[in-house]
C-alpha cells in the first residue's frame, strides 16, 4: 500500500511539472514568438542567458511538504536596438521553472523601456531596473525596485519596475527624478519551498495602506555629483515601502503571513571613495512612516593587494558595519548591530575566475552567517557558478531563525548566446 501511495505522488508531482511546463511555455514563449520575429526583421539585437540551477540543502527540512534538492531552469532573452539619434529600446523578460516550489515558478519583464536622447536630458519610459547603492553585504538605500525574494536571499534580483525615469547631467550634479504608477509586491517561497518564513506568506491577500493599492503613484528625487574621488549621492522617496510589515491571518483554516504595504518617506545617502589602494563607502537613510520612525547605516572598507605572491591575481579584503536603531520591529532589514567581513580574489585569468566569500556576525546574538560565491567561464558561452550560504548558531531571537536548518549549496550553469 506505501509503494502505491509513493507511485501515486510521484506520478501526481509528474503531471504538476507537465503542467508547470506548459503554463510557462503559453505565458512566455508564445509572447516572445510574436515579438521577436518582427524585431530580429528590422535588425534587432537579440542575445540572453539560459540557466539550469540545482539547490541542495545540508540540513533536514523543517516541513514535511519541503524537499532537500530542487532543479529548475531560467531563460533571460534580451532584445535591444539603438536608433540612429542614440535613443533606444529595450526588452529583457525571465522566466524560471522550478520542479518542486510553485511560487519560484514565475515570469516578470525585468525591462521593457524606451530611452529618448536629447541635448540637455533624457528620459526613460517603460519598465526598467535602478540600482542605489555602495556596500557589498547590505543595501539600504536601494528603494525603487522590488526584491524577487524566490530567486535570492541578497536583495540583489529585482523585478521589474513601471517607471517614467528623467535624467538632466549638468556639470554641477546630476538629478534624476522619478515617477512610479504601479507598485510591484515582493515575492515569496511557497509552502513547498526552502528559506522561508514558518508560516506561509499568503500574497493574495496583500493589503495596503493607501486606498490606491497597488495603483498608488510613488515619487523620488536624487541628487549625485563626483567631488574630488568621491562618489555622492543624496535622494528624497515618497510612496509604498518595498518590504511590507507581516500580519497574521487565515486562509480557510489554515493560519498564514499577510503583507501589509504602507506608505513611507524615506532619505537616503550613499557615498564611494577611491584611495589608493583603498575603497571607502558608505550608506544611511532616515525613514518615518510604518508606525514608527528610524535611521540605519553601514559603512566599511575595501583593501586590494595587486598581483599577489607575483602573480595576476588581486585579492580584496573587505570589512564593513551595519546598524539599524529599528530594532523592535525590523521592519526594514534584519541586520541591527552586525559586523561583516570577505575576501574577494581575482584571478584575472582568460576564464575570469572569482571567488568571494564573506561572513556576517551578529554583535547582539552571536548568529553568524556565511555566504560564498565562485564562478568562473567555460570556453565562450558557459559560466559555471557556486553559491552556498550557511546558518552557524542561529540565535532564537533572530528573525531569521526559521533558517537555522537551510544551509544551502546552488550550482548553476549559465549558457549566453
């Protein structure tokens, strides 16, 4: 009777992959077929990066509905054509299939925008992808994108974001100005899935603090300029916070997380300086709204040794430091009062092989993280990459506890064409 009711599953978890498969191919092939044969006719540029990605996890799964090894497989076309005045057009969707995690089964246009030139400014419309920021471990000024929490626990993959983006570079500064009509929610691991929250965070029932929803129109402005060998930047962000406070609710009789979106004013400074051998950087924001009113800030240093032990590699050794006076709530990031260290090596080989690998302490709980990344190019089209994050001594206070099992080792193979 057990080998019938593993048949059983396992023919049902067969047909969902199938299934799976064929949602993905109607959501985004199908679309792209139509879009890129007229494209590639008027001499577009077409080129992308096809993954296959395998996460093994070290330690026994916390649920019984978790798995200790998943596969899944990524596409990122782009397509990109420059017209004869410098403007330009842009589109990139992603796709990813995983075989065990509905929620990581998803698809997003990371870009699809119009960049228009002119003599004095220029101005992107459409959907597009901002990066603020200055530290390695930790981004907290980073604010106009939403995380796509599925794909990593670094903050560092984004969604895609509507946006109508103005650009004026005078030789005082340069001020970019945003307006975003549509706000993109985060997303989460599903009840299937590994690094994540012991209840499940239950998206459709997403609530917000302007009646607007998801339709609410965020504002930001910033300022940047190069003084001396510093980079600055300062900016002012009104609207809808990135990460939404957790509420506790049900679906039918089950209990569930639910998002809670509300309205923040944030400002935010970043700052990078070369000297020497050593990089300085820093960020800061103050933040009012979410029911509370905080500041938070991390600052650290890079030292690089060129040409070690006489030959081509560089090896950088990074430290850095994060504080968050929000530490009731940790609505913003989980990191309050923690020390962060790495080395980053460079070997500057035809493969353009690279290794980092750093460790966060928390200086309140003792908790210790660990993050690698490897990477390196086979022939011209293949990059094999090595990631694996470890959970050592996970305090119970952490807000990341519920990770204490899900040491984590990914591999992946990136094919580009």
């Amino acid at each position: 009777m057990q080998e019938t009711g593993d048949r059983s599953q396992k023919t049902e978890s067969s047909e969902q992959w199938a299934k799976n498969v064929r949602r993905c191919l109607l959501r985004l092939w199908l679309p792209l077929l139509i879009i890129l044969v007229p494209l590639s006719a008027h001499g577009y540029e077409f080129s992308g990066e096809l993954s296959m990605e395998g996460r093994f996890f070290l330690g026994p799964s916390a649920y019984s509905e978790q798995e200790s090894q998943y596969g899944s497989i990524a596409i990122k076309p782009e397509f990109y054509h420059q017209f004869e005045s410098g403007s330009s057009v842009l589109f990139t969707p992603f796709a990813r299939l995983d075989s065990s995690d509905d929620e990581r089964t998803h698809w997003d246009i990371r870009e699809a925008s119009y960049l228009h030139l002119a003599d004095q400014w220029e101005i992107t419309i459409g959907i597009s992808k901002v990066f603020w920021g200055a530290t390695e471990f930790v981004h907290l000024v980073d604010i106009i994108n939403q995380t796509d929490l599925v794909e990593s626990l670094d903050d560092e993959e984004k969604l895609g974001q509507p946006m109508a983006h103005l650009s004026v570079p005078r030789d005082w500064g340069t001020v970019d100005a945003f307006v975003l009509p549509w706000f993109r929610e985060r997303t989460y691991p599903g009840k299937h899935g590994r690094l994540r929250t012991p209840l499940v965070v239950d998206t459709e029932q997403a609530r917000y603090e302007s009646e607007s929803g998801q339709q609410h129109t965020d504002f930001a402005l910033r300022y940047s300029n190069t003084f001396w060998d510093a980079d600055v930047g300062i900016y002012q962000f009104l609207g809808t916070s990135r990460k939404p406070t957790m509420e506790l609710g049900r679906r039918g009789e089950t209990p569930v997380l639910i998002p809670f979106y509300q309205q923040i004013s944030q400002t935010g400074l970043d700052l990078q300086m070369v000297a020497g051998s050593w990089l300085l950087k820093g960020e800061a924001y103050y933040r009012s709204g979410q029911g509370t009113s905080h500041a938070a800030t991390t600052f650290g240093f890079e030292y690089t040794f060129v040409g070690i032990i006489e030959s081509s590699m560089d090896l950088g050794l990074i430290g850095e430091y994060v504080y968050n006076d929000d530490t009731d709530d940790n609505v913003v990031t989980p990191y309050n009062n923690d020390i962060m260290a790495g080395v980053r090596l460079a070997v500057n080989d035809a493969a353009g092989s690279q290794l980092l690998t750093g460790i966060i302490n928390d200086m309140e709980l003792s908790s210790t993280f660990v993050s690698v990344e490897a990477s390196r190019r086979i022939g011209d089209k293949f990059k094999l990459a090595l990631d694996a994050t470890l959970f050592i001594d996970i305090d119970e206070n952490e807000p990341a506890y519920s990770l204490r099992d899900d040491d984590l080792v990914k591999l992946e193979l990136v094919y580009y064409y």
